[in-house]
C-alpha cells in the first residue's frame, strides 16, 4: 500500500528563504503558494520559480493569490478557505458535487442528481492524502487564518524558525486539535505511565504504546533511538503539558469525597514523585480547573523604580489566573491572584497577596456609584457590568486588580 500524497500549502511574504524548507523536511510531494496578489505581480518569486523547475523530490501546484485590500479586512478568513479547500478538493480528485441547499426552503431534503453508483465510484476513485500548512510567512493576519483553516480540514500546521550561527532552520510542528480527546479517552494506567514516563523506550503494554504512537502522529511526541540501541519516545513540551492537564482532569473526576484519607495521600505521593519536577497538585487541595491564564507580570511592567529594585531582588511574579470549579449547584468561574517568588512560594507583602474575586458584580457597581462624583467611569467597566460574560467581567477586575497595584497590563 502506498503512502498518502504529502501536501504542503505554505503562505509566502517578501522573504522566501523557508518557502521549501517544511516542504524538503517533511517530505513534501507537492506544494502551493498563497501570497498577496501585489507581491505576485511584482514578480517577487522567480528565484522560486526557477528553484522549483530544477527539483525533483516534489512537484509545483500554482501560486494562489489573496487581493490586497483583503488582506487586513475580515473577508480574508473566507478567502483563505475557499483557496485552501479548493486545494484539497482539486489534489484529492474530489470530482463530485452535492446540490446547493436552499436556505429558504431548508425544510426540504436535498437530492442527489445521478445514480449512487456514480457518487461512490466518483468517492472511490479519491486521492488520499495528508496535508500540510505553513505559516511562516504573510502578515499575522494570513497565519492566524491559514491555521484556522488547517485545523478546519485537519491538516498539520507548522512553523520555520530561523536557525542561528551554524545550526539548520527548525521546523516546528504544531500538535493536532484531537489531542484532548485521544487522552481523556485513554485508560487511565496508560496515561500514568505516560505522564510518569514522558522518554523511555517502547515496552509497555500495547494500550500504552499504540496511545504513544497516537501522540507521535499528532506531533506530541518523537520516536528516537535510545542508548541502548532499541526504538524509544520522548514527548515534545506541548506534549506533555497535553499529557498533563488530560491526567489532571481524569484524576478530579475521581470524586474525593468517596475517597478514603489515606487514598487521598497516595494520589499526592505518587504524582509528587514523578519524574517531571513540574507537576502541581493544587487541584488535590481545592479541585479547580484553570481554564486561562489571563496574563503574567513581573519587574518589567511596572515603572515605578521601588517596585522593579523589590520584584527583581525577590524574583517575584504574579498573575492573574481564571478558574472553575464544580459544585453542589453547578459549575463556577472565579480569578485567582496570585504572586510567587522565583522558589515558587506564594508571596504576602503589602497588596501582592493570593486573592480571588467571584462573579457577583454587586460589589464592584457598588465601588462604581461610590466613587463616580470624584472619577470618571470607564466606558468599558459600563459595557462589561451590562452584559452576562463572567470570564470578560473577571479579565477586566484582573487588569484592574494589577494596575492599581501599578502594573501595565495593557
């Protein structure tokens, strides 16, 4: 059986220098361009172009070109999947067509015109093929829609870092978005073994070594060759942060109140034993989730020489962090603030002290009718009390929170 046909759709700007690095790296058989139509008829590629006619390992899709005024506007998000799918569809052979639906007369079934056989061996008769997207190029605008689209038609995405002195460009692959599910739908033995074991070699159960296997497909993970000469893994970062936060959930679902003391104990002791020195156990104390971390601060953003000579003496940080927890009548959103020093013990001088704030808005309109004959009202602090989104009312209290402490957090 041959293996699927490796397309590459790679975004190019002014610089062209990684335009065919993914490609060669991942084994590309064929790649297409999107890039700006001004840059196009510019002629900014014929290097490429000539490059391209002397390789034989992939072959030359075309140029697709994006008009400039769209390219800071919206419309560049729709423009950008009507090119990437129309890629796919034309590498896939995909030459069947379903009939438009009629949004005004959606309560009827749409028929397919020809015979089912057709349809199928029109199916059939398709190009399997993986595809692969490359951001590095194009405004900020581009990359932020090409990996939209990427993860849209499952495709990977990837980046090319620049390399410095004598080392090669890097290509970094970014993991697939059904990383979650695959994890939370693993036995849990395999995801503590994995978590336990983030490099090893390959001899567990096969559960846990065909999981492995999932994650190297999904870019979490890389097969290597160990010491000792036999086939072995080792998790990328992103990796193991999924690997992590997939145990953590698993575990809380776990109900503590069914648990005994001393099973209680043992959870601690043996996820505080890991061979990772990362792992928190927060969650055994008070069974929340972090959902975001808003932002994170430090001596560089504040102005105010005491504070940068008190946090960069103490290496202290803070952030603002938000959480959810579930209970008897539902699940909560809260913020948590917290400082720590560079040793990660959390910090209680003056203002820079753990705090959480709730959802309840009483408390802060109340601070805004008290104090608004004497200081304006934020424009934004009316629009968010107005509105029913927790996790906006608790990012703004947040920046508040850091900017009366005399932080720039925005």
């Amino acid at each position: 059986m041959s293996r699927p046909k490796h397309i590459h759709i790679v975004l190019l700007g002014k610089q062209i220098d990684h335009a065919l690095t993914g490609v060669r790296e991942l084994d590309g058989d064929v790649v297409h361009f999107i890039t700006s139509e001004e840059l196009l008829c510019e002629g900014m590629y014929e290097q490429l172009e000539q490059d391209l006619e002397n390789e034989i390992k992939f072959d030359f899709g075309g140029f697709h070109s994006i008009p400039n005024e769209r390219l800071f506007s919206p419309f560049i998000v729709g423009d950008m999947l009507e090119i990437v799918t129309d890629i796919v569809a034309h590498e896939s052979n995909e030459d069947y067509h379903l009939p438009a639906l009629d949004l005004l007369e959606n309560s009827k079934t749409p028929e397919w015109e020809g015979d089912v056989g057709s349809w199928n061996n029109s199916y059939n008769n398709q190009t399997d093929c993986i595809f692969f997207v490359g951001f590095t190029g194009g405004t900020k605008l581009m990359s932020g829609s090409a990996i939209h689209c990427a993860n849209m038609i499952g495709a990977v995405s990837y980046y090319v870092a620049e390399g410095s002195h004598s080392m090669e460009p890097e290509v970094i692959c970014l993991g697939s978005l059904e990383a979650p599910a695959v994890l939370l739908s693993a036995p849990d033995e395999c995801l503590d073994t994995i978590f336990e074991y983030p490099a090893a070699e390959y001899k567990w159960v096969p559960t846990t070594n065909l999981l492995i296997r999932e994650l190297v497909h999904l870019n979490l993970a890389n097969e290597k060759i160990t010491e000792s000469g036999t086939l072995g893994y080792e998790l990328t970062k992103e990796g193991y942060a999924h690997v992590k936060i997939a145990a953590e959930r698993k575990l809380r679902k776990k109900s503590m109140e069914s648990m005994t003391p001393e099973e209680v104990e043992e959870l601690k002791n043996k996820w505080s034993s890991s061979n990772n020195p990362d792992v928190e156990l927060d969650w055994l104390q008070d069974r929340s989730t972090l959902i975001e971390t808003f932002f994170e601060v430090g001596y560089s953003n504040t102005e105010e020489e005491l504070l940068q000579v008190i946090l960069e003496k103490h290496g202290i940080t803070g952030r603002a962090e938000l959480r959810e927890i579930e209970k008897s009548h539902g699940i909560e959103l809260y913020l948590e603030i917290i400082f720590e020093d560079r040793e990660g013990n959390e910090v209680d001088i003056g203002g820079f002290r753990q705090q959480r704030y709730g959802t309840d808005r009483i408390p802060f309109i109340e601070d805004l009718l008290l104090h608004r004959r004497y200081r304006p009202i934020d424009p934004e602090a009316t629009r968010i009390i107005s509105g029913d989104n927790d996790a906006e009312f608790l990012h703004y209290i947040a920046i508040k929170h850091f900017e009366k402490l005399g932080f720039k957090v925005r």
